[in-house]
C-alpha cells in the first residue's frame, strides 16, 4: 500500500484516454492544494455518507440493485468514492463478478490502510472531469483558469456536477444538466456542511 503515500504514475482509464486519442490532462497536487469547496462539493454530489461508511453504502447498493433488476437495460450504480478509487488506481473498467470481487478487496484495504482524507485526495487528482482532463487541478486549470485551492463554491458545484458522464455532461461550454444539478450541488452542500467529520475531513 505504497500509495497511502506515493501518487498513483497512472491509471488504466487514463492510460485508455491516451491511446485513444481523447489526451491526458492532470496535474496531482496534495490535499491542501485543493479547495475545501471542492472537496465538499464531490461529497455532496457522489457520497453524501463518505465520512459514515466503511467504503460501502449497502442501502444505496440495495436500491440500485432493485433498480436494475426491474430495468435491467438502464443500470444504475451505487459506488461510494472508495469504491470508485479502488476501481480508479487498481482496475479496469466492466461490470464482470471477478472485477467487482477485487473491487471489495480493495475497497476494504484502503479504508482501513489509507483513511478517508487520503482516499478523498486520489479520488480529487484521479477521477475523470471531463474529456481527458483528470482530477480537481486539471479541471479548475481548463475550466476556470485558475489552481484547485481557489474554486469557489459555485465552481467546484459546476465540476462535481458533470461526474456521473464528464464525456456527456459539459462543464465548458456549460450543459444545462450541469447547470441544474450544481444548483442541488450547492444545496445538499450546505446541509453537509456543518457536521463536525465533513468539516474535519475537508480541512475547514
């Protein structure tokens, strides 16, 4: 578990971005070179109970599971952000048992190795923003002209907005579900917001 400490060279998607012509933009900084607006607004927008769980949100699971069993042509996902870290840094992309297996094992050892604040600082420089563009600095960079540690509120929402599809949802020029959705962003930002392990975790 090198990684608790070294940032991941790359990544199989970024790898995959690469060679497939759509570029590779990131640029890793560490966890107080990132906004705590940032750091909420992923939170908000994809794992609402990250600092509660330990790397699975089995009710969430439940539901998707259900979803997808009465619409087995629209799946619908529930993975925390260390469930999507560990798939991030360690795997590849697909739906097979054998994946998802490594995907628990992995999980399950960077809860207990790495701790949320680190897990919450490769998910910000590793997951795709965008079309090529990886993690919180490349996305403020190309989005805003501007580092990570400086998104505002709003920005930050718009960014965290377009993670269900960053190839689909355009933070520049701006979609209107992105603009829509950085509006309950910014929402479910301020419900999160004062409790005390958001707060710690996000360095306020």
């Amino acid at each position: 578990m090198i990684l608790r400490w070294v940032d991941p060279p790359f990544t199989i998607t970024q790898l995959a971005s690469w060679v497939s012509g759509s570029g590779l933009k990131r640029d890793y900084v560490s966890s107080d070179d990132i906004s705590p607006n940032a750091k909420l607004a992923v939170i908000a927008s994809e794992d609402q109970l990250f600092t509660d769980h330990e790397g699975f949100d089995w009710q969430s699971i439940k539901k998707a599971m259900a979803y997808n069993k009465r619409k087995p042509n629209r799946i619908r996902g529930a993975s925390t952000i260390s469930q999507q870290v560990a798939k991030n840094v360690f795997l590849w992309q697909g739906r097979s048992w054998f994946r998802k297996g490594l995907e628990v094992y992995f999980t399950f050892m960077i809860e207990v190795f790495w701790g949320k604040e680190r897990i919450l600082e490769v998910y910000l420089n590793t997951i795709e923003m965008g079309d090529g563009i990886f993690g919180i600095e490349a996305a403020s960079e190309t989005y805003f002209n501007k580092h990570a540690k400086n998104l505002t509120r709003s920005e930050a929402a718009m960014i965290a907005a377009c993670l269900p599809n960053p190839k689909r949802y355009k933070v520049k020029p701006l979609s209107r579900y992105v603009a829509n959705r950085s509006q309950w962003v910014m929402q479910q930002m301020s419900f999160l917001e004062p409790d005390p392990d958001i707060q710690n975790i996000i360095g306020k």
